[in-house]
C-alpha cells in the first residue's frame, strides 16, 4: 500500500482538520512535513503540509476534499451577550 498526497495546507490545524474528516468518513489519511510548525517560513517556502490517503483511496478522498473546499460558508451570527455588553462597558469607562 502506497500513500500519495491528495492536497496541500498552509496552515498546519486546517489539514488536521481535513484529515479528521476523512478519517471520520471512513478513509485513513495522514498529515506529512509537520516539522514545519516550528519553521513556518521554512515550510511555507516548502509548499506546505501535505495530506496523503492511500492509493485506493485517492480519488474519493480528492472528491471530498474538493467538496469541503467549495461548500458554501454560512455567516457567523454575533449573538449579544450580557458579558459582552459589560465587557464593553468596563472598556470604555477604563479609557
């Protein structure tokens, strides 16, 4: 069994997240070049981390990832709380 790679991230929490969920969807993935975290210009300059599935798995993995990349992106709500509130509050009788 032999991995290939199946995407690139620049940040390296975005391709465990990507990981987890195609290990979520039933595809072992693993997440290559984490040596970057400590060398980010490094591992920028080296394209990023690299998520690889094994060969069998590629093509589906790919479609799903492709699938996770272009879904749309709902707006997050900003609920107002009371902490909120006092902590606006407190700030400006600070200033």
């Amino acid at each position: 069994m032999s991995l290939v790679q199946i995407a690139r991230f620049a940040d390296l929490t975005e391709a465990h997240v990507a990981a987890s969920a195609l290990v979520a969807s039933g595809i072992s993935a693993t997440v290559f070049d984490e040596l970057g975290q400590t060398y980010y210009l490094l591992q920028t300059a080296l394209g990023g981390f690299r998520l690889m599935v094994s060969e069998a798995d590629a093509d589906e993995a790919r479609a799903y990832i492709t699938s996770l990349r272009q879904a749309p992106r709902e707006p997050i709500e900003r609920k107002r709380s009371t902490k909120n509130a006092l902590a606006f509050v407190l700030g400006l009788l600070i200033q």
